[in-house]
C-alpha cells in the first residue's frame, strides 16, 4: 500500500510540473495556426532557358508576396495579449522559418540565372 501512495503521489507531482510547463511548452496558438506558410515555387530546370528564368522570376515574386503576407498574419497573431512565452516562440520560430524558406528560394533563383549568363558568355565566347 505504501509503495501505491508513493506512486501515485510521484504521479500527482508530474502532472502539476507537466502543468506548470505549459505556458513554456513552444506550440502555435490558434490565430497564428490560421497563417499559411505558402509553399516554395517549383525547381528551376538546371538548362533553364531566358522564358522559363522570366516564369520563375513572376513564381518568385508571388512567393515573396505570399510569404510576406504569411508573416504579417504570425505578427497580427503575436500581439494577442493571452499568448504564452511558448506561443510567442513557435510564433518566432515560424517566423524565423519562412525567412530561411525566402532566403534558399531566392539563392535558388539567383544561382540559375548565374548558371543562365555563365552559358550565354560562354555561347558567346
């Protein structure tokens, strides 16, 4: 019996720590959980030629403008004054995603057009 009340109370114990973490515990709070995160444009093919750089050029720019709109939806959800400590750093984090997501789209673009002028210097050449 003793070994039971000794159980149950290490129990009871972790629940009211497990309770006392959950303002810490990194999840989105709902208004930031209706923000999409759009998803990154297709890959630019490796040859890609002057019309298929110009589409990804305007699937860029459409991404940007999603993404842009994806974080002022996150900064509108951030200023709600319930949010926890972990409901503010999922909301950093996902934040902090999409600008990595940004960063490796526009990286991606950039080196094919690098790709592009390197082969027309070269045709050229």
């Amino acid at each position: 019996m003793k070994r039971f009340l000794v159980l149950t109370a290490a129990v009871l114990a972790a629940n009211i720590v497990v309770a006392e973490d959950d303002a810490d515990m990194v999840v989105l709070p709902p208004d930031a959980q209706k923000c999409v995160l759009p998803a990154s444009p297709d890959a630019i093919p490796e040859d890609a030629d002057r019309d298929q750089l110009l589409a990804a050029k305007g699937d860029v720019k459409t991404f940007q403008e999603k993404v842009t709109a994806f974080r002022a939806c996150l900064d509108a959800a951030n200023a709600n004054p319930d949010n926890t400590p972990g409901n503010k750093q999922a909301i950093v984090d996902s934040y902090n995603y999409s600008v990595e997501m940004e960063e490796r789209v526009a990286n991606r673009f950039n080196e094919a057009v690098r790709d592009y002028k390197a082969r027309q210097a070269a045709a050229d050449g």
